[in-house]
C-alpha cells in the first residue's frame, strides 16, 4: 500500500491568501467557497429526503479528504458516504465535539499543551479521535478483526489481556479506550489515567480501541483535522468568522503509522511489517523492550544491531560499570509492574546464538562476557549497582538462563564462571533443580556434568 503524498490542509491554502495580491485572494476566495457549497449541495441532494430533519449529517470525501459539518446542535446519527458507486454507511455519532472545540486546538495548542490542557476538553478530544480514526482506517481499506483475533494476538505481543483490568494495562503503558457507552468505572478509571503525572500515561501509550481492532500511539490529531469555511479580513490580517465545517486527511502519516501497527499486530500482515521495518522500526523495538514480544527474529536482530552501535560509539567511555548498566539494564530481564521477574529468553538465546554471524564490536563480547560474571559472582559475592534491586532467587533464575544460552553458544568465551558456581555452590544447583530446571531442556545435562 503506497503511501499518497501528503496534501496541504485548506487552513494552510488560506493562510497563503494573505501573502497573495488582493485579486488573486479574491479569486481563490471564491473558488473555495464554491466547492465547499458545491460538496455541500451535492451531499444535501442525494441523502437529505426531509429538508426539515437536523439529527443527520453529511460526509463527503474530496480526494484524500473527509469534509462534515460540526453544529453545535446534538447530532444522533449521520448518513456517511463516499463519492462512488453504492458506497454508503450509516454510523452512530458522537454528540460532544464542537467546531470550537477543534478551532481552539488546532490554532492555540501543541501537543504538549494538548496533554495539559483541560481535561473536559481531553474528553470530548480523545472520543472524537478515535471517531476520525476509525473512519480514516476503514476508507484505507482496513478490515476490523474479530474479537478472537483482538484478543489473541494482543495477549501474544504485549504479555497480558486485552479485557484486564484498565489498571493493569496503564502500568505497562498499554491501554484500552472505553467509549461513555460503555462500563463506567472503566470510563473514570480512562479519565483518571489521562490526567495523571506518573510513569506511564495516556497520551503516551498504545491505546487498543478494541471495538474497532485497532491500535494508536501518541493518540493526536494534529495536523490531521482542519477548519473549513473560515473567513479572513485580509486588510487587518485578522479571523472575524469561524468556519463551521471540518476536513480531515484521511492520508495523514499518522493515520498511514495506525493502519501499519494495525494490520501487523492484528492481522498477522507480512506487507505490513515489512513497511514498518523500514518506516516505524522504533515501533517493532518497543514491542520487544517495552512490551517484552522477542518472538519474531527480525526484531530480536533490530535490537541487537542497536546494542551493537552503543558499543561501538561507547570506547571513549571511562567508566566501565556505566557501559554495562547503559547496555544491558532492563534488556534481557526486568521486573514486571506486579511484580514478576520477566526473562527475554528468546531475545537473549537470539543474542548469544547469532553473534558469530555479525560484524559486532569487539569489545562488547569482552563485556558481555563481563556482564555475565557479574551476574554469576552476585550470588555468593559483591552485588553490583545494575542487579541491587534483584533478590537472591531471582539473580540465580537470571543465571541459569544466562548459562544455559551461553552454552550453546559459539560468539562467547566458555562461560566458566557458571560452570565454577555450579561446582562450588550446592544451594545453587538445588534451588535449579527444584524448579524443574525452569522448563529449558537441556539444563539438566549442563548441571549433571559439572555440579
């Protein structure tokens, strides 16, 4: 699917009048004003059979663009369709999102004056994004999952359920969007989350409009929307009439980054992935470091291959602890919000197993080496910085996946440190054995031969 070229918004095309000489302005002026009452008209022609019933609206697409009025007036219903052939839809509509409320946003705040501002405003703001969005996606072409497929594949790529607890989701930087139709204890707990300071927060997580099957980040409209019917007194260089109509660009990158994330989260899209590799690979990284998905190997090689430029540009760095920390902390293991000690054993078998086939820094298999001692001489020893906040149990669990994948590994020196523990530290070897060896088949064998 190829991406359109962006087009300039109809606010931009009015800002331009005013650098225009006055006839040209005039011109323009009312060539603008006729399609708009053109589109207007036609809208009004072919869906509007009582010219006296005001619960319905009409959206019109022109070119990449989606153009409806916004009364203030409560609208129940629209009648949406696109200019084509037996290509209409009728959908509920919101009711609180006013041309007002987009004017103000779209000319006095950015986006982190957005996050800021008031909260009322937020709500009504966020209900209409995901309004817009849904719209743009499926005139894109994309097709809502089934709630199987929503629920599945979010369990495999973000670690949890995609019906938990909004509370459990907003600790990882995960949420799920909950309409005012819908549970309203969710709904609060939405609006809490919106206006809290901590960690994680709404407007910089992975939103999962579930409904719908699909997914935002950095949920914005920016850009997106624009005013239309908007009049300029050009000898004051001021605003004296507000448009009461809205376009969006149903192309806009943003909406172009929500339909690829999408497609390849839900719908398992190679296409997609494959553009996001190239365009968005901070997206597929996060899904590894941020939300713990190391299953697909082509990730795991985009982290590594950034672990592999740290070292590389590290070699002026004095000091050594601080090297390590940078490099590895909350990379290959880290402590869930509830708790739990989460192991990247994919990630971390995919690291040890594949280096020989890399032009990696030389000395990041010195320090990697290093780094694995230290975890190793943490259980009887001296416990660094990077592995204080660590209980005995869980740096051993640490260590016997790190033995385990070292051994079947080719890049790394023998790793004789976990050999010696194992010799030397009995509680060592119980505390593994008395985990069932943690399910890694062929730990056994390892523990066997050198215990």
């Amino acid at each position: 699917m190829e991406d359109l070229k962006e087009i300039e918004s109809p606010w931009q095309l009015i800002c331009k009048f005013l650098k225009m000489e006055k006839c040209s302005v005039f011109f323009c002026g009312f060539f603008f004003v006729w399609v708009f009452f053109s589109c207007t008209k036609q809208g009004n022609s072919e869906t509007n059979s009582d010219e006296n019933d005001t619960s319905s609206e009409i959206v019109v697409v022109i070119d990449s663009y989606a153009v409806k009025s916004l009364s203030p007036t409560p609208r129940i219903e629209r009648i949406e369709y696109n200019v084509g052939e037996e290509d209409s839809i009728v959908y509920n509509m919101l009711e609180n999102m006013t041309v007002d409320d987009v004017y103000d946003y779209y000319e006095g705040l950015d986006h982190a004056g957005f996050a800021y501002s008031d909260l009322n405003f937020q709500i009504k703001y966020i209900d209409f994004l995901m309004e817009i969005f849904e719209e743009a996606l499926l005139r894109r072409g994309y097709k809502k999952p089934t709630e199987l497929e929503v629920k599945d594949r979010f369990r495999e790529f973000f670690g949890i359920e995609i019906d938990a607890p909004n509370e459990a989701l907003y600790d990882r930087a995960l949420g799920r969007y909950v309409s005012d139709r819908e549970n309203v204890v969710e709904r609060r707990r939405q609006i809490d989350f919106m206006k809290t300071t901590s960690k994680t927060n709404f407007f910089e997580s992975v939103i999962c409009n579930k409904e719908c099957g699909f997914l935002i980040l950095n949920p914005d409209l920016y850009g997106i929307i624009y005013v239309l019917g908007t009049y300029v007194n050009i000898d004051e260089e001021t605003i004296y009439k507000k448009g009461d109509t809205v376009a969006y660009n149903i192309n806009h990158y943003d909406i172009t980054l929500a339909l690829y994330r999408s497609e390849y989260v839900f719908h398992n899209s190679e296409s997609a992935f494959n553009w996001l590799y190239s365009h968005d690979d901070t997206f597929l990284k996060d899904l590894c470091c941020k939300y713990d998905y190391d299953g697909n190997p082509r990730i795991n090689w985009l982290v590594v291959r950034d672990m592999n430029g740290f070292w590389c540009e590290s070699e002026c760095y004095d000091a050594e602890s601080n090297r390590k920390e940078n490099a590895y902390d909350n990379l290959f293991f880290h402590y869930l919000p509830n708790g739990e000690l989460k192991i990247r054993e994919r990630l971390l078998g995919y690291f040890c197993g594949n280096m020989v086939d890399f032009n990696m820094a030389s000395n990041m298999n010195k320090e990697f080496s290093r780094y694995r001692d230290s975890i190793v001489f943490s259980l009887r020893g001296k416990v660094p910085v990077y592995l204080s906040g660590y209980t005995l149990e869980d740096r051993m669990r640490i260590a016997s996946y790190f033995g385990f994948f070292s051994c079947y590994s080719k890049s790394f020196d023998p790793f004789t440190s976990f050999y010696s523990e194992l010799k030397e530290n009995p509680s060592f070897v119980q505390f593994i054995e008395t985990n069932d060896y943690f399910g890694l088949e062929g730990l056994k064998e390892i523990v066997d031969k050198y215990k």
